[in-house]
C-alpha cells in the first residue's frame, strides 16, 4: 500500500521547471512509431502511462528506449504485428493512436477498448467515423475491437463533435492515405498542434492545425527526426492555482504562456496577480479570492483537466462558485473526496455549486484519477492536520515528480508504502474508495 501525507505549509514559493506535456507525449510516441527511420524525442515525462505504451510497442517488435540524457528513441524498423496486447491497451484511453500510426503500414490493427482515468467511459464513435471515412472496416467485439483497410483513401471529414483525440487520430491514418483528406470541426488543441508539427518535421504535408480546418496531404514514406514535446500547459496551470491556494508566490518555467490564455483569464478574475514572460508565469496568491463561474469546453475554453484543482482554489473564495464541466459532466469524483475534508458542494446535473469560506480538515482520501489528486493535495495544503491520500498510482499516471515539485516550493507533502492504511478511527482504507 502507497500514500502520500499532506500538512499545512504555509505560503508556497519559488519556481518549477514545467515537464512535457503527457497528453501530447501519448500521441507523438504513436506518431513517431510510423517513422521509417529512428525518431528522438525530447521532454517525455518519465510516468506510468509512457512506460505502459512502451510496453506495448516493444510487444510487437517496436524499440522504445530512454538514453541517460532522457531523451527518447523510437525505432519501429522491427515492426513484426499489431495484435496489441489487450490489457495494456485497455488500461489508457490514449491507446486508440495506435490504430491511426499503424493502420496504414500493416493493414490490420487488434485493440482493446480505451479505459483510463475512471470518470468516464471513453466513446470513440469518431475514431471509428474516422477510418471508415478514409476506407477502413472496424469490426467490434465484447472485450476489443479489429480495424482493417487494403489501403487508406483521403476524404473530407465532418466532426461531429470537437475531440481532440479523433482529431489527432485523424491525422496519423491521413498522412499515409492517398490523395487530400480534410478535417472539419477539428479540435484546435496545442496538442494537435504539436502533433502535426512532428508529423510535418517527419515529412507529412499538413496544413491549418491549430484551426478548425485542417488539410493532409496524403506522402508516401514519413522519416526519421529528432523532435521536442510542448511543455505540459494543465500542471502549470494547477501550479499557478497552488499559489493562491496557499497566498503564495509560484512562478512555472518553460512554459508556453499562450496555452493557458483561458486559466490565466479566469484566475485573474478569481483576484490573482499574474505576470507572464515570454517562457514563464508568475502567481502572486495573496490576495482575497473572489467566487466565480466556470463552464469548461474544448480548447481555447477553459479545460476540463483543470476544473478538479480549480474547485479545491475557489473553496477559499468566500461566496459561491459554480463550475459546470460540459466536456465530462460526470467528471466529479474529487467532491465527495473534499466533503470529507469539510467541504461544502453539491453536485447537481453536471455543475459543482461551491460554497467558498469553510475550513477544511485533513482526512483520509482517495485520488480517482490524475486531476482529482492534485485538488487533494492542493486542499491538503491549507487544510487543519494531516491529509493521507489514496490512489496515488492514479497519480503517477500523469505527474513524474509531483511530490518533489510541491516540496521545491515548500509543501509539507510525502510518499509512504507500508502495509494496509488504516484512518484515525482504524477504519481500511478501502472504505474510503471511490
């Protein structure tokens, strides 16, 4: 058994040197496994996540390795099947890049269905609308599902939502497709961005990623690169927050300060001081928070990833605040969490009602996913007594070194493993699941 403690820290203060983006690290790993040469990749974080997709490259016959400078090298010369291992691509929901990088190579791709964070299914509907729109049969299955095409043919292409991981998945099957494929409805995240820019650096033709139109033209071979991963724009956000959360001072380097227009805005609002430099961002947290309203949406609007550490910030803003995830409306697993800390929200048809201005006590909790544990640390902090929190693979399933980046700043936060965890009233730990 695994957990971190959590104390009182006071004001957290100094900087933090922003890792990559995990989002966009997830899918420039299955674009780099197209590469008819070896692709080099810088700014890979070290998690759970990357070294999962690792493992089920090398199954069929693609090399994965981190050298001693951290850079990463992807080497799909061995490329030998694409009968993925079902259960490691059933445990994240990024695993679906892999039909889009590889279907155009082999012709035939066996997946498991996308699982992941626990707060929601994960629907791939356009995934599928996506490569039978390029000329590819999927056949599903109970437990997976099979993707085949003799080869792949460009097409105009109509979301029917914004997503951001079709969009990505879109532009993987396109690249090697004959003829012009256009995407319509494309979602504009920094992560297609980026994704595209290392598909371009490898030789495809994309153009208008970054908008909602996006053309590829269809290249016969994609080469070798070298390549560095975008900044990872939703921990610097969750950063910036800790700072008001503690009336701190955090400033987050390496960072790409236009990716967080929308959190900057609404932090501002909120009542932190923000300053931004070219590559960084300053949060001056003390100051008094002011309730606010959220409503989360696809990229440029503010992101679903940062409404769980948002809630934990606005639970010091005396009033009350509203937050409606229009992304993931059941994406809400943190609140009963902070309830047991004294928190007072209530859920409500997809929107969190927070009434700021309560204390909290520390508790025993339990961290459901990525951005829930880093609200529970976040409330951690400034909560009376200690903090224990559960989960913490869900943890480190997005973060390198959470631990040792709040404690750069001062945070009174640590790992623990031992036997089973018990409360204060000696209650297992498993009572406190989720």
């Amino acid at each position: 058994m695994r957990w971190i403690e959590v104390e009182p820290s006071g004001p957290l203060s100094g900087s933090v040197k922003i890792p990559g983006s995990k989002n966009s690290s997830l899918a420039l790993l299955a674009a780099a496994c197209m590469a008819e040469g070896p692709v080099i990749l810088q700014g890979i974080p070290n998690i759970l996540d990357i070294r999962v997709i690792e493992g089920i490259a090398q199954e069929i016959g693609i090399s994965i390795h981190r050298t001693e400078t951290g850079e990463v090298v992807v080497d799909s010369s061995g490329l030998q099947s694409t009968d993925l291992s079902l259960e490691k691509t059933s445990a994240f929901r990024s695993s679906y890049y892999f039909v889009g990088a590889l279907l155009a190579r082999t012709g035939k791709v066996k997946i498991g269905y996308p699982g992941g964070d626990n707060f929601v299914s994960r629907p791939i509907d356009q995934h599928h609308k996506v490569m039978s729109a390029l000329g590819a049969k999927v056949h599903l299955y109970d437990s997976y599902y099979v993707v085949e095409a003799d080869k792949l043919t460009g097409n105009t292409i109509f979301f029917d939502t914004i997503t951001c991981g079709a969009t990505i998945n879109a532009l993987l099957a396109a690249v090697l497709a004959e003829g012009t494929t256009m995407l319509h409805n494309a979602a504009r995240d920094p992560e297609v961005v980026d994704t595209a820019n290392l598909l371009n650096q490898m030789g495809a033709k994309i153009r208008g990623a970054g908008t909602d139109t996006i053309r590829i033209e269809g290249v016969k071979r994609l080469n070798g690169c070298t390549y560095a991963v975008i900044p990872d724009r939703l921990l610097a956000g969750a950063f910036l927050m800790a700072a008001g959360m503690t009336k701190g001072v955090v400033t987050v380097d390496d960072v790409i300060p236009e990716h967080l227009a929308s959190c900057l805005a609404k932090l501002k609002e909120i009542g932190l001081i923000i300053e931004t430099k070219e590559k960084s961002i300053t949060a001056y947290g003390d100051v008094r928070l002011r309730p606010t309203r959220i409503r989360t949406g696809m990229y440029p609007s503010f992101a679903t990833d940062l409404q769980q550490p948002l809630t934990a910030l606005l639970l010091l803003a005396t009033g009350r605040s509203i937050i409606t995830d229009k992304i993931f409306p059941e994406r809400f697993n943190h609140v009963p969490q902070l309830r047991r800390m004294g928190a007072h929200i209530e859920l409500k048809k997809g929107s969190a009602f927070i009434q700021g201005g309560a204390p909290l006590q520390g508790n025993f909790v339990h961290a459901s996913d990525v951005r829930a544990g880093t609200s529970l640390i976040m409330a951690g902090l400034v909560a009376e007594g200690k903090t224990t929190i559960a989960g913490v693979e869900h943890i480190e399933r997005g973060n390198e070194d959470m631990i040792g980046l709040f404690q750069r700043l001062g945070a009174r936060i640590s790992l623990h493993e031992g036997g089973a965890l018990r409360s204060a009233d000696g209650a297992n730990e498993q009572a406190f699941g989720v």
